[in-house]
C-alpha cells in the first residue's frame, strides 16, 4: 500500500442481503475512499474506488492520531464502549451504518450484530429512564428463549440482522423519544437472568453490573459492545 496512512472504516447493510464496506486512506493530495459490497457469507462481488482533494476534507479528519508507545500491536476496539475477554469480540451497529442515528415516528430499526468467534448472543435496549428490556433472544411469548427456537448459533463473520433473522421485536418507532442505548453481549458460556426481567433486574445498571460480573467469571470468551440511537417525531 502506497497510502501514507489509513482512514476510518465502515459499514452498512443492504436491506438484509448484503454489506456494503467502505474506507479511506490519505495520500499526499487527496484521498482515496474505497468500496466493496459483501453477500451475507462475506463474499465479495463488487467493489469501486474515487479519488477526493484532500482540500474538501477538514483537517482535524486528516490528522494522524497519536500512538501510545505502551499499547503498539494492540487492536482497536470494533465498537463504541466495547470490551473484550478471552480474544472474543462482538461489533453492534445499526443497518444505517451511523454511530448515532436518528429515527423518526414510525420507522423501524435494524441492527446488525456479528462475532469473530461462535458464541450465545444477548441484545437489551436500555432506556433513558433506566429500564432494560431483553430484545434478543425472545419467543412468542416475550421472554428470554433459551432453546433451539432461535436455531443455530451465530457463526463467526455471519451478521445477525435483527429483527429480520428472528426471536426479536419488530422494533417501531414510538413515543416517548430520547436517546437509548442498546447494549450487546456476547458470551462462550450461557449466562443466568430470569427469562422476565423483573425487579432489580428490570434496572440497567443492575442488569448490565450483573451480567458482566457473570461473563467475567465465567469460562471461556467474553465480549460487549453498545450503540446510541436517537428517536423523535
């Protein structure tokens, strides 16, 4: 590569079909943004590439970021607030592709999940009065399905798009409007939580202190990860 250095990466899904991957390296005048589209196995069948002045960029997105000396070889985190036990790793976006999209009344919202190892998957929206709600895996009956109804375990680079791959709420738009976070966890052992979240465990703070003291002690891989999303009329 000729490319003095890299660029922020991205990506957004196409409905539930495809990936569309993207990202930008500087050269001395300009930059050169790249594009690539992944079926759902993360094939490739298409791919493009442009040419931009560096002059139509603000410089503070030009700018090479500092290296701290004590964490060189260390890998980035693949989402905001995310942590990682083990090697596992879990990334969260919304099919927007936006670290903090807004969704209008009557919209609905995706979210992509994907692993780099196989592992049960948890997904909770926590809501800006302090509840949590289980979005992943649900059944019928709204509660936590700790069967096969969810069918096989994600697999490793495979996005889970929720809630068109199942056992998720169809995700509307609705007042009250505010900023939720929604917080994934991934986990190599299956973690303990009533199936009805109820009392303390209604609390997100106490769900998510909880659920990460379970991970940490637990065998095996531990991953989370969270993204905002902003709702109004």
């Amino acid at each position: 590569m000729d490319s003095t250095c890299p660029g922020g990466k991205s990506y957004v899904s196409l409905k539930a079909d495809g990936e569309m991957k993207g990202s930008a390296w500087l050269h001395k005048k300009k930059v050169e943004v790249r594009i690539r589209i992944n079926d759902r196995q993360g094939q490739q069948f298409t791919a493009a590439s442009a040419d931009v002045p560096s002059a139509l960029f603000p410089q503070y997105l030009l700018e090479t970021p500092a290296i701290d000396g004590h964490k060189q070889g260390t890998q980035s985190p693949p989402s905001a607030g995310a942590i990682s036990k083990d090697g596992l790793q879990v990334e969260l976006t919304t099919t927007r592709g936006e670290a903090r999209p807004l969704y209008r009344s009557g919209e609905h919202i995706k979210f992509v999940i994907r692993l780099n190892r196989i592992a049960f998957v948890y997904l909770f929206d926590l809501d800006p009065k302090g509840n949590a709600i289980l979005l992943y895996p649900v059944g019928a009956d709204g509660q936590l399905a700790r069967g096969g109804q969810c069918g096989v375990m994600p697999q490793p680079g495979v996005p889970i798009i929720l809630p068109e791959d199942g056992c998720s709420y169809d995700l509307v738009v609705t007042e009250p409007y505010g900023t939720d976070r929604v917080w994934v966890v991934a986990t190599e052992s299956q973690l303990n939580f009533p199936g009805d979240l109820a009392g303390d465990w209604l609390k997100s703070k106490e769900l998510v202190s909880r659920l990460r003291n379970q991970g940490f002690s637990g065998q095996g891989g531990y991953a989370e990860a969270q993204v905002e999303v902003v709702t109004g009329p």
